[in-house]
C-alpha cells in the first residue's frame, strides 16, 4: 500500500486505490444524473380536487422540492456536481501520479 495518498472532498484516498475510487466515483456519478434528470417529474405533485385547498397546496409543495437552492432537486444537481469534481480530481491525481512513477523509474535507469 503507498504511503500517498489524494484528498478528494472529505476523503482521503491512497493513491494505489485512486483507479478503484474512480470506478465507484464514476458509477455514483452515473446514478446521481439520472437520480437527477428523474427527480423533476418523480417529484411533481399533482392536486388531487380542484378546489383552492388542494391546487395551492400541490403548488406549495412542487415549490419546495422543485424550486430555489434548498429544493430537492437542486441537492441531486449539486450531488452530480460534486461527484462530477471529485471524479475529475481523482483523474487529475492518477495522472500525476503515473507521471511521476514514470520518472522515477526512468531516473532509476528502469523503463517506463
């Protein structure tokens, strides 16, 4: 096991183990975007009368989970946004990674 290791996020990843991360990343990712593109009509309330009560109410709670920062459509969107960083990030650290074992197996006079 390597004594390196990439910060992404909160976690704290070994760098032997940044391909596997980005594997589960990328799965999570794929999972929170279509979490995210279904949660808009998965979330639509529709009223059950026609009566003031029951449509003021279903626009209330369409507000609530389809609308604005706090709604629960926009925590699946930010969601995929951090998984989408974290999964670039995680790329980013193996390349430099690879980057630099390639080095130092050639300044060892190994192949790279």
């Amino acid at each position: 096991m390597s004594k390196q290791y990439a910060r992404v996020g909160g976690w704290r990843i070994d760098l032997d183990q940044v391909p596997a991360a980005i594997k589960i990343f990328n799965e999570a990712l794929d999972r929170a975007g279509q979490l995210a593109s279904e949660a808009n009509g998965a979330l639509q309330v529709q009223a059950m009368g026609a009566d003031a009560v029951s449509t003021g109410l279903a626009t209330e709670v369409n507000k609530r989970h389809l609308e604005g920062t706090g709604s629960t459509v926009r925590a699946a969107e930010n969601l995929h946004d951090e998984l989408r960083e974290a999964v670039t990030r995680l790329n980013s650290a193996r390349r430099h990674y690879e980057r630099v074992e390639k080095a130092s197996r050639q300044s060892m006079g190994g192949h790279a």
